[in-house]
C-alpha cells in the first residue's frame, strides 16, 4: 500500500521517514498533484552480501559466503 504525500509535508516528515516506511511500504511525493519521485525501504538480499563478499577477498579471513548466508538468516528471523 502506497502512501502519498506533498513535497512540502515530506520535508516536514523527513526524520520519520523510516517508520513512515515500515507503516506504509512505500511513500509517493507529489508536487502540483502530480508524481515527483517513489521513496521505497532498503532490504538488503543475500545477492547484495555475496557482491561484496566478492570485492573482499582475503585468504586469512574465513569463508565470506557462509557469514553471509548467516546472517541473511538472522536478518529473516528478526
């Protein structure tokens, strides 16, 4: 469910933008009632953890794929 909200109220709200988020799942701001741009929350996938796992590469640190797949795990279970 979207919500939608004026560019001037969306300033106004801006420090609580993340609970607004969580609440709504996604908030539209309109300017002169029409669509200027879609503010959507982050999730991180267990894709996004492997890329970087990727870019970090050090043969002294263990295996990155098994840390990211934990806690892709315990972010699920939250």
């Amino acid at each position: 469910m979207s919500k939608y909200v004026g560019a001037k109220e969306f300033r106004q709200r801006f420090p609580s933008i993340g609970e607004d988020l969580k609440r709504w799942g996604e908030i539209v701001v309109l300017k002169r009632s029409k669509p200027l741009f879609k503010v959507l929350p982050f999730e991180e996938t267990e894709a996004d953890l492997l890329g970087r796992a990727d870019s970090q590469a050090d043969s002294g640190q263990p295996d990155l794929y098994e840390i990211s797949r934990i806690v892709h795990d315990l972010r699920k279970n939250r």
